[in-house]
C-alpha cells in the first residue's frame, strides 16, 4: 500500500506546483499586460517551477486590488457633480481610473498649462521679447533729427522702479529694467532729439482685454492692460506702500498723498513712450515736442538705436507659475499667435493651441476643450480631465512639465498640503483654482520606475469658499500616493510558462 501511496502523493505534489506557478505566472500578465499580442512565449521554463521568484508578485501591493477603487469611488461620489478625476499608469492607455471623465469642467488658472506647452513647442525656451528703439534718421553728434520710437516687442515684464516696489515679497520679482535702456541710449551720446518718444504697440493688436473677459474680471485688480508696448502691467496708477512712500520736501510740496487704487492706462503706449520721455529728460536728453502713440513709418528707412531683451521663456514659465502672472500669459498667447499665423491676438493664439495639442497627437475636439483665453480666467473656458492627463503623458511636454512643476518636497503651498506624506518629492504637480474651482494634476512616482498621472478638477459654482472641494482633493492625491508599482518581468527575471 505504502509503495503506491508514495507515488501518488509526490505526483500530488508536483500537480500542485504546477498549477500554483501557472496561476502566479497567469496572474502576472493579467495586471501587468506584459504577455505579446501574438501570445507567443520562450519556451520552456525561464523560471524554476518551485522560486521565491514566483511568489513575489503576491508580495507586492497590486495596481487593481478592489479596496483601492472602492476607496477613489467613495471620494469621488462626495464630489460635486461637476467634478472628474482622471488616472492614468506611465503612458499607457486608457487611463486605469476615470470618474466624470466626459464631464465639461471650467478649468481656471490649469488651463495656463496648455499655454506654457504650446509656447514650448513654437516659441522655445531661449525665446525673449525685444523692445528697442528705433529712428527714421541716424543720429548726428547726439542728435535725433526727428522722432524716436519706442517699438514694443510684447515684453509683458517692463517694470519702472516705481512698480516694481509695490510687488508684494512673495512675489517673483523677474523683471526688464526699463531704465536700462534710457541709459543705454545716453550712454551712446543721446543728447537731444527734434521731434518726439513715440510709442508703437502694433506687434499685436489693440485689443486691451480679452473680449469675452466679464466686466467684473475687467474692471478688477488682476489685470491691466494687454498691448505690445506697456510699462507697469498697463497701470498709470497703483498703490505704493507705505514704506515707500516718500516726500519731495525740496520743491516745497511736502507729503504727497499716495493713489490707493489701482488704474489702467486708456492708451498704454502713449503712457509708456511719456514715461520714457521722463526718463530720457531725466538724464538730461532734450526732447522738443510731446509724446504721442503711433506705428513707426512703414515707407522709410529705420535705424535701431539700442534695444534690451527679457528674461528666456524657461524663466518665464516659473514667473507665470509663482505668481500666477495673468498679464505674461495672455501676452504669451498673443506672442504664439503671431509666430503662427502672423497675427498677434487671443483668438490667434488659441488656434496656436488647439492645433499643437492635435499635431502632438492630443485630440482637442474629443476631449472638449474649448478655450476662450490663455489664463483660465475667462469662467467661459470647458476642458476634460483626460486633457491634461493626455498632455502631462505625452512625449512632447512631458519633460517640461517634470522639470517645471513643484513638488510635495518643496516649500510652499504643495508642500503644506501634502506634510506627511512617505517620502513627499514622488508628488510632482499644479494647483490652482478660485473660490469655487479647484484643480490639481500631475505626477506621483509608484516606484520601480512607474508613475501615474493624474487631473482632478472640481467645479462649485456661486460658491464663495471651496476649502472642502480642496479637501476632497488632497484626499484623493493622498489615497493615490498610496499606490506602489508591481515589478515587471524583467524587473525579477521571470520568464512565463509554456506547456510542450
């Protein structure tokens, strides 16, 4: 009896094994998609039948255990009813978790992201904006026979001292010194000129705001003004601070009284070329007649006399971030617009974008974005959140996007939400939103190499608060840090089983 118990019981055991390793073998190509579309194989055993190998993958936290959705379906169904929530695993298709993936969702400042993306790939990093000025007549011994232009070059960081000290100190202060390019034009001998400092702001159009912008965006303390030549984010009057408000007790005023609030400039470039004219009289430059605003003649000959750039866009793109700077992204799209069809405006620069994100193989149409300004301020714009997890993955922008959003690690805003999650630096993203919109995306690294990404955008209107829309979202990037990457097949060397 024993001799034939024996070999029916190791011949039990063997079944066992077997079955054991084809279900671990099976059970990893499930959840990791790694078996070839043909289903052919090595054959063999790449791995021995009996290996901690094979265990591995029970010991490894999976991307589709149940409680993981369960948990992101009991966030979402807190959620708003417009709100959505897309996931997605390194660049693979489709995302492995979407909530309100169809829902139409205002935005608000993400949508700069599409802006910085598209400026990225027409524009480039290097590019700057160039102001100069500019003659129709060389000058002679130090004399402008006639009149100097002041030629805007869409430059939306040309700051007077003045301005720059009213900058609250968390705020980015990269900016032009307007100033410098006064003095470069004394310094090359500039003592006098006949006729007037002209202001030329026809890079772009004339258009001062977005038109479908409302009045109460319009009339706020966003947002200047968005011409091509503007000195001080088109403001002709804004309050200084009390520390540095000062007194002209030498002319006999004594204190002056500081404006309070804040005005937009009616014609920016006359503003602009008047200021210049303070500064060139300033440094003792005769100027025989009054500024005033109008292209440089088309029909004559123009000499550059100097000229002074901004900072690169790369520079840039972190200005427009930190500060969430409204006047340098709209710029921006005007800019875009001209480089791509030869017309600088909003409704130029927008088409700019629609068609980057399709050329790079994003389907605008299909993920419904419709797009009204470059900031997200317009309560107009509607995007999806598979939009921006479709541009954060893409090969295009995703470098950009890894190099230029913060991350939990850093200080500040994301880092303050975010304190106490295991090693913070794996969330790399951007936050915005109003009183009534909050959106957040981008990375978390899973380890082994993987990442996901992620949008989750959520929409209160009329609301006055949205600390408990901002809520939902940290717990939800939170509940997404928990996920840890299983190996692949290369990462333990396991190889699949094949009978025969």
């Amino acid at each position: 009896m024993r001799r034939i118990l024996m070999p029916l019981l190791l011949l039990a055991v063997a079944l066992g094994a077997l079955l054991g390793s084809n279900y671990l073998s099976d059970r990893l190509h499930e959840n990791l998609g790694e078996v070839a579309a043909d289903d052919t194989v090595p054959p063999g055993v790449g791995t021995p039948l009996i290996s901690t190998l094979r265990l591995r993958e029970l010991l490894t936290p999976s991307l589709t255990e149940p409680d993981f959705f369960t948990t992101l379906d009991g966030l979402m169904a807190t959620a708003p009813t417009a709100a959505c929530l897309s996931v997605a695993l390194d660049d693979r298709a489709p995302p492995f978790y979407e909530s309100g993936a169809n829902t139409q969702m205002m935005p608000s400042e993400a949508l700069v992201l599409l802006t910085l993306a598209t400026a990225h790939q027409v524009l480039g990093p290097d590019h700057s904006f160039t102001t100069s000025v500019q003659t129709t007549v060389p000058m002679e011994g130090g004399v402008v026979n006639g009149d100097l232009y002041l030629v805007g070059g869409g430059d939306p960081l040309l700051f007077t001292e003045g301005f720059l000290v009213t900058l609250t100190e968390h705020r980015d202060r990269l900016h032009t010194p307007i100033e410098d390019l006064a003095q470069m034009l004394v310094d090359d001998g500039l003592t006098l000129v006949t006729g007037a400092v002209v202001g030329d702001a026809t890079r772009y159009d004339d258009l001062r705001f977005v038109p479908s912008w409302p009045e109460s965006i319009v009339d706020s303390e966003k947002i200047g003004t968005l011409l091509a030549l503007q000195f001080d984010d088109g403001w002709v009057q804004f309050p200084v601070p009390e520390s540095e408000q000062g007194t002209d007790e030498a002319d006999g005023v004594g204190e002056q009284e500081e404006p309070d609030v804040y005005q937009a400039a009616e014609d920016p470039p006359f503003y602009a070329a008047a200021l210049f004219d303070d500064m060139l009289e300033a440094r003792d430059v005769v100027i025989r007649r009054s500024p005033r605003s109008e292209a440089v003649p088309e029909d004559e000959e123009v000499y550059v006399m100097a000229s002074i750039e901004s900072a690169p866009l790369s520079d840039l793109y972190r200005q427009i971030l930190a500060n969430g700077d409204i006047e340098t992204t709209e710029l921006l799209l005007k800019e875009i617009g001209l480089a791509v069809s030869g017309t600088g405006s909003t409704s130029a620069g927008i088409q700019a974008v629609e068609d980057t994100l399709n050329d790079a193989g994003i389907d605008a149409d299909q993920l419904q974005l419709l797009q009204f300004d470059g900031s997200g301020l317009d309560p107009a714009n509607v995007a999806t959140c598979p939009l921006f997890t479709s541009m954060l993955d893409n090969a295009e922008f995703s470098p950009l996007f890894h190099e230029l959003l913060p991350t939990a690690a850093e200080a500040g805003p994301l880092g303050n939400r975010f304190a106490g999650v295991p090693d913070p630096g794996r969330i790399t993203a951007f936050s915005g939103g109003t009183s009534s919109v909050t959106a957040m995306m981008g990375y978390i690294d899973i380890g082994l190499g993987q990442e996901v990404t992620f949008a989750f955008i959520a929409n209160q209107p009329g609301a006055d608060d949205n600390r408990a829309i901002r809520d939902l979202e940290e717990q939800v990037v939170r509940h997404l840090a928990t996920l840890a990457a299983k190996p692949s097949l290369d990462d333990i060397g396991l190889q699949p089983i094949r009978s025969g």
